[in-house]
C-alpha cells in the first residue's frame, strides 16, 4: 500500500512538473479588450445568415496616408510595426505605436497617416457579411446614395 500511495505522489508531481512546462512555453498576453470604439461608440455586430471575418495586413510608407475612408462594420486595428494616427473630419486625433490595438470607428470618415519616418505596418479584421464591403471611399459612397 505504502508503495502505490508513494508512486500516485511521484505522478502527480510528475504530472503538475509537466503542466507547468508546458504551460510556461505558452504566454497569452491581452492587447485589447473594449466593447466601444475608439470615439466611443458601442460595438454593433452586423444581423445576418451570412457572417464574414476577413483580415488583412496593410503597410503605409513614411509620410503617405490610407487616404479618407470609413467602415460599415466592427473592425480590429493591431500595430505590427510603427506608429499609426488616425485622423478624423473634425481634426481629431488618435495615435497608436506598435503592439497597440484599437476598435475603429463605424461609419464614420477618417484618416490612417503614418506621419513618421519609419514604415508602418498594421493587420486589420474585419466582423463583416459575405459579398459586402467592409470598406468605403467617399466617391463609392455618393455613388451608392444616388
């Protein structure tokens, strides 16, 4: 008896040993976690049978700008490299540096500027609806309102 209980010890330490290795290999480090936009306004997913998460990485050189646009749907915004300020109508502004992430705003015109010296790099996703965009410029969007 004196001899299972010593080896049901050895394993469970065993077992915590191997947990804790294993759990020291892997680091989970939050970024973000908001339930409002960067202008504050509440998170609204799209009411639709057709969901679509989409993701992309988006570069912008020293000086340069994504160019006057807006988002019809949820979207995550993560740094990967550079600085990046967001700039909206009324002259506003939100600068974010690398390993920051933000909520964008929804329906709502803004600038992405990367007003460095340094190239800038940030992943994008999207909580859209297939076969809608999840971008508007604002000639696509006078278009689409006439």
């Amino acid at each position: 008896m004196r001899q299972q209980v010593s080896a049901l010890i050895s394993m469970c330490a065993l077992g915590i040993s191997v947990a804790t290795a294993a759990e020291s290999d892997v680091r989970v480090s939050p970024v973000m976690k908001s339930s409002t936009t960067i202008s504050g306004q509440r998170i609204e997913y799209p009411h639709t049978d057709k969901p679509e998460m989409a993701v992309v990485i988006v570069e912008i050189q020293p000086g340069k700008e994504s160019g006057r646009h807006m988002h019809p749907v949820p979207t995550y915004v993560h740094i990967l490299e550079g600085t990046l300020t967001v700039e909206f109508e009324n002259g506003s502004r939100h600068v974010f540096e690398q390993g920051r992430g933000f909520l964008e705003v929804v329906n709502t015109w803004h600038n992405g500027k990367n007003l460095t010296d340094q190239p800038l790099k940030f992943l994008v996703l999207f909580a859209g609806e297939e076969g809608k965009t999840n971008m508007v410029r604002p000639d696509e969007h006078s278009a689409s309102m006439r």
